[in-house]
C-alpha cells in the first residue's frame, strides 16, 4: 500500500560491494555527526536560560545613581536613628516604625563596612529578590502538574521580570519591597487552596517574610486578608486555623503594633494627627480621576476582566490568588488617593502576571506535545517576554534617572554645594523632596531641621483662606501649623547650617495675584528665625532654588 523507502545505508549487490559501502560510511562522517550534534542541542533551553540571565543582570543597573527619592528619604531617617536621633521627633516622617526598621539593616552594614547606605540596599535587594525567585520556582515545581509545561517555563521569567525589570525607577519602593517579600507567600497560597502539601517550615518562613512586607503600610493589610478568605472558602476552617501560614503574618503584624506603641509612641501622639489634617490634602485625587488617570486606569480596567477568565475560565487557584493580590494592589493604590506611580505598582504587576497566568494555563489545557518534550513550551516563553520587554521599553525608558543623572538637578546641586559647605549642616526648604533626597545621601549632608520637606504646609495652605491672608497670623495658627512655624525657626537657630537653600517654588495655590507664597516671608516673621537669618548672604540663583551661605 505504502511504497517502502529503501534504507541507503543497507547494501545492495547490484551496484556496490561491501568495501564500497564501508568507504561511502567513512566519507562524511565529520558533517554528519556535527549536523546531528546541532540538531540535537536543545537551543530552547539556551534562549530561555538567557531571558533569565538578562533579568538578572539587569540589577546591575540599579547601583548606578540615583537612588529612588523617597528611598533616599527612608534611608536617611534610619541612619539618624542608628547615630542616636530619635525616631519622630529628631525626623517627622508618615511612615511606619516597621519601615525603618527595616531600612536600619542597610544602614548599619554602610557604616560596617564604608559602603554607602543606597549601594547596600540595593544588593540586599537583589539577594532578597533572587531568595524569593528561587522559593517561587519551587513552589511552582512542587505545584503544578507535570503536563503544565507553558505554566513551568513562561511563570518563574515573567515572575521575575516583575520583580526586577518592572519597577524601574520604583525600585526599592516599599510597594516594591512588599511584593518581593510577599511573592513567595502568594504561590504557597495558592498551593495550599489547592490541596498541596506545602512544608510547614516553608508556610511559617513565607508567612513571616510577608508579614513584614504587608505591616509596612496599613493599606497592604488587603493582601492577606483577600487571600486568606479564599483559602478558607476552599479549605474550610478547621484546615485553615492550623495553618502555619496566616498565624505567621499576623504575628508579624501584632510585633509590629506592639513596637511602635512601646518604643515610638510618638507615631501615634505626633505623627498620625498631622498625617490625618493636612497629608490628605497634598496631591489629593478624587475617585473618578483615580480611576481614569495614567497609573491606575488599566489595571481598573483590565483585571475584573481577567478575573472572568481566573474564576469560569482557567479555573486554576493560582490565577484566583493572583486575581486577589491584584485586587488588593488596587484597593490599597485607592485608599492612599494620590493615584502616584508607586502606588499602583502591585496592581499593574498582578495584573500582568495574572494574564500571563492565565495564557500559559490556556496553552497547558488545548496546546498537544510530544510527551517530555518542553522545547515548544519554552520557545513560547522566551519569545512573549521579549514582546513584553519591548512592550516595557516603549512605555519606560530603561535606567532614564540613571543615564540623565550627569545633568541632573542631584548633581548640578552637588556641584554648587559640596565646595561652598563650611560644614555638613544644611537646611533646604521645599515642598518636595526631590533633588536634596539623595543628594543628601550622597553628599553626607545633615538637615538641621525635623522635616524632610514642606509638605506640612502645603495641606495648612492646600485652599486660600476666606480672610484673604496669604499667612495664617502666628496667634491664630494650628497646632500643627505653629508647630511647623515655631519647630523650622528653633533647629535653623540651633543648627545653624552652612547653607540655606530656598524654593522659589511653594507647592502652594497663589491666593494673592503677583504674590507667590514664600517660604522666607513666611518664616522671617518668626523673629528667631529672622535674627539668623541675617547671618547670611546671597550665593546665588540656580533654576528654581535660592541658595545663600553662612559669614564665616
């Protein structure tokens, strides 16, 4: 029926001789085997072991300055609380006691071994991340079924990718910081809905690492509580209750409620009241503009849509868990009501790993291969992550801080400031903290005052007052106001900074045409503060900022 296809390497006698065919054998045999080795190299694997390795080398990017700005500001707090300060009265900050707690660790091993302080977090950092990398990827072996091979080899690359590439500049963001620590937590989640017997020390360990990351911010306590709800839908309650995994973050979380009521009481005393009369008010967004704004419009949009496909599609407790965590990236973006980048970090990368997800879940289910053989399975991975590198590429310029940082306002500030210092005593008042964080990291420069920014009178001043003052008279100021207005004016006459850097630029509505609020008019009515100031003079004007220089 089917006509043979003779063999060319059997003999035939009419036309060759058995010396003939040992000759016609040996004739090629170097290209043969070589073709045979080529086409038996497992070139798959290759180009999928180097999407990994470009992630990797991709934290290599990070040391470079500068670091992320708000980092900077953690950074510097911690390492005045190491050298003695005390925590929210030397340095008033809205974070909690457990964000700088953790931040202390990179610090004390700058002064350990004369590294700096951003330099040290950084590859902290990256051991964390490759820690929970590789606590991930045994998770996902130990969960998954063998026949999931899209699964196997698209998840742990984008996992990572989400963890590394990703953030960009949001790198060391403490929204970054929780999903490294909380990622390992997720996956054993999911397996643990799923029936899975996951280690008892492996749930206690991931439990407590992701603890510290949700007990940073109040707003990250969604994760858990989300996820939890649906391990026990699916678990019950008996198997739930003794379960290591949700008593080790809780533990976590009640330490934490516990230390700063003990040793920083002041977060609640002080601290707290600020945050809740006049943090609000700086860059506050309301819902809709939350909800159609650049950061939080997609992820809004996109992931109630996945959810569709986690929950009646693929139907897998991994791609539900995810669809969780994204939820809860949402809920916790909304609940700090700026809609800035940072925040809505978590919801755009659980969204983008939720859809990955749920492709490789789809691919696992309808997609046929040869048994054993995970080639195609990871030919697809490698090629969706270079569309998603691109994808990233386009929206993002990779290292743009870094590669703009020669002609940055940190480094021409530097420059100003590093050869006109008497000593390492500044005080700079803005409504940012962007450029003097880092530049005070980088520099080693103290500011002589308890607040790393205006920000305080940028929510006293966020609306025009109805007598239409432009400055609150002294005696009829806020507490909190004339806190800021005594406080500024003691640490300026008791610090006495070699340089006095001031923003021409308030932050603050202009109630009184042609006149800007300015933060030496405001302060030059404090005549404490006034009497030092006239200890200084002009060094001149660059960009926005004024900047004056002690008499020697």
């Amino acid at each position: 029926m089917f006509a043979r296809i003779p063999d060319p390497t059997m003999s035939n006698s009419n036309n060759s001789a058995p010396d003939d065919l040992a000759q016609r054998d040996t004739a090629q045999p170097r290209d043969a085997r070589s073709l045979d080795r080529l086409a038996g190299f497992d070139w798959s694997r290759l180009f999928h072991t180097l999407v990994l390795s470009v992630c990797i080398v991709w934290l290599a990017g990070y040391f470079l300055p500068p670091i992320n700005h708000d980092t900077a500001v953690l950074l510097y707090i911690s390492k005045l609380w190491l050298e003695g300060g005390r925590l929210y009265v030397d340095a008033i900050d809205i974070n909690t006691p457990l964000v700088f707690v953790l931040h202390l660790l990179p610090e004390a091993l700058a002064k350990l071994t004369g590294l700096g302080g951003p330099t040290v977090l950084v590859a902290l950092l990256g051991l964390g991340i490759l820690a929970s990398f590789q606590t991930c990827r045994t998770v996902l072996a130990a969960s998954l079924e063998p026949y999931r091979a899209f699964s196997a080899a698209l998840l742990p690359v984008l996992l990572l990718f989400l963890l590394i590439v990703f953030p960009n500049y949001m790198f060391t963001q403490r929204e970054h910081i929780m999903m490294v620590l909380g990622m390992p937590y997720l996956l054993v989640a999911s397996a643990r809905a799923g029936g899975t017997d996951m280690p008892r020390r492996l749930r206690i360990a991931t439990g407590l690492m992701a603890g510290l990351g949700f007990a940073m911010k109040p707003y990250f306590l969604a994760f858990p509580l989300l996820v939890e709800l649906y391990v026990l839908s699916r678990r019950g309650f008996r198997s739930t209750a003794t379960d290591a995994a949700p008593w080790s973050v809780l533990a976590v979380c009640v330490a934490h409620a516990l230390f700063a009521v003990l040793v920083t009481p002041e977060y609640f005393t002080q601290v707290l009241p600020m945050a809740q009369d006049f943090y609000s008010r700086v860059a506050d967004t309301d819902l809709f503009d939350l909800a159609t704004g650049t950061n939080l419009a997609a992820p809004t949009i996109i992931l109630p849509l996945l959810g569709i496909v986690a929950f009646w599609g693929v139907r897998s407790h991994l791609s539900r868990v995810i669809f969780l965590a994204g939820v809860a990236g949402l809920i916790s973006a909304y609940a700090q009501g700026k809609g800035w980048p940072y925040h809505a970090l978590p919801a755009r990368a659980f969204t983008l790993f939720l859809a990955g997800t749920a492709i490789a879940s789809v691919l696992d289910n309808t997609a046929w291969m040869r048994r054993g053989d995970r080639r195609p399975a990871r030919w697809f991975a490698s090629a969706l992550m270079l569309l998603v590198f691109y994808q990233h590429g386009l929206a993002r310029v990779p290292f743009a801080q870094q590669l703009a940082y020669a002609d940055s306002e940190v480094k021409k500030l530097a420059d100003i400031i590093t050869p006109q210092r008497l000593d390492n005593r500044i005080l700079i008042l803005s409504p940012g903290i962007y450029p003097h964080f880092p530049l005070l990291n980088y520099t080693g420069m103290k500011m002589t005052m308890r607040f790393e920014s205006m920000w305080l009178l940028q929510g006293v001043y966020a609306e025009c007052n109805d007598n239409g003052a432009l400055y609150n008279d002294p005696a009829r100021m806020s507490e909190n106001e004339a806190m800021v207005f005594r406080s500024v004016a003691e640490d300026f006459n008791k610090g006495r900074p070699s340089i006095l850097v001031v923003d021409k630029i308030a932050g603050i509505p202009e109630c009184i045409a042609d006149m800007p609020f300015s933060y030496l008019d405001y302060f030059n009515r404090n005549p404490l503060f006034a009497e030092r100031f006239l200890d200084y003079e002009p060094l001149l004007e660059y960009d926005r900022y004024e900047i004056y220089l002690r008499r020697r």
